[in-house]
C-alpha cells in the first residue's frame, strides 16, 4: 500500500511539470498575439555570442512557430507585462522597426494570460508578436527578471546583446546597427 501511495504521488508530481497548454485559444484574437511561449530545451540559458535558446509559440488558427524559424533575420526579443511602464513606453520605438531591415520583433509577455494581450496591443498600436509565457519558462532562461530587457540575436541565431531597462530609439538603433 505505501509503494502504490509512492508511486501515485510520483506520477501526479511528474505530470505537473510536463504542462502543455492545449487548450483552445480564443478564436477573436489578433493575428500577431500568441500563446504558450515553450522552450525545446529546458536546461537552456540565454548568453551573449551563444545561440538564443529556441522556443516555440502558436496562434490562435493553430500555426505554430519556432525562435530558430527566424534564422535569417535580426530579431529583438522584448519581454514586457501590461503594468510596466517602461515597457509601454518603449513599444512604439520597438512597433517602427518590426519589418524593417530583415528584422522581426518578438514580445514576450512575462507571466499574465493572453486575454490582458489584445487591450493592451490596441491601446498602444503595437502589430509585433506578442506572446504569452504564462509558466515564465523562457523568461526564466533569458534571464529576464527585470521588465523590460530586450535580446538581440544576428542572423546566424547568435545573441548580440542583452539590455535591461527601458530602451531608448537611440539605443535601439545602435544595437541594429551593430548586429550584421
């Protein structure tokens, strides 16, 4: 009786760390704004002149996509949550560059659910990706503890830099300009 006891308590432990959100989204959302930010590798850590960690998000019409699908860009990863300050401040400058120069913005919300997503993009006319990461699994491994931070990562995958604090247009533009 003590080893079934063992062994259940073993399992209901183990399948709550294996979550998988699949769950419906709901079906009124924004093409750009995505759930369940999911890293393919969980010892994964994000170090600058090191390949970003790889992670995986989907949308509401059931596409997923992948970090690595964006080899080939430039790509800023944002995180942000809705009642940071700077972090709405630096969205318009983050919203101008999205598609410009082969680069692609990414914006991880740290810890809400997706439904507090779409007010907030309407609000300040942000059309970026914006992604859930509810468990804050990628936030963990991007080290994003403080809101916000943003990565940088060349088209090879590399991470260029990474900045904590508010990030001014000036700032923006010159870590563009030094990534290839």
């Amino acid at each position: 009786m003590r080893h079934l006891l063992c062994a259940l308590v073993l399992i209901s432990l183990v399948g709550c760390t294996t979550s998988t959100n699949t769950a419906p989204l709901p079906t009124n959302l924004p093409t750009f704004v995505a759930d369940n930010a999911t890293l393919a590798d969980h010892a994964a850590t994000a170090v600058t002149d090191q390949i970003a960690p790889d992670f995986t998000w989907r949308y509401a019409d059931g596409r997923t996509e992948h970090l690595s699908d964006l080899h080939g860009q430039r790509v800023v990863v944002n995180f942000w949550a809705t009642w940071c300050e700077p972090c709405r401040s630096e969205m318009p400058d983050l919203n101008s560059i999205n598609g410009t120069h082969n680069t692609r913005v990414i914006g991880i919300n740290k810890g809400q659910k997706i439904d507090v997503i779409p007010a907030f993009a309407t609000e300040l006319g942000v059309n970026f990706t914006l992604i859930s990461d509810p468990d804050g699994d990628v936030t963990l491994a991007y080290g994003a503890r403080n809101l916000p931070t943003s990565v940088f990562i060349d088209p090879t995958g590399r991470i260029t830099a990474i900045h904590v604090g508010i990030l001014s247009a000036d700032a923006l533009a010159l870590q563009l300009e030094r990534m290839p």
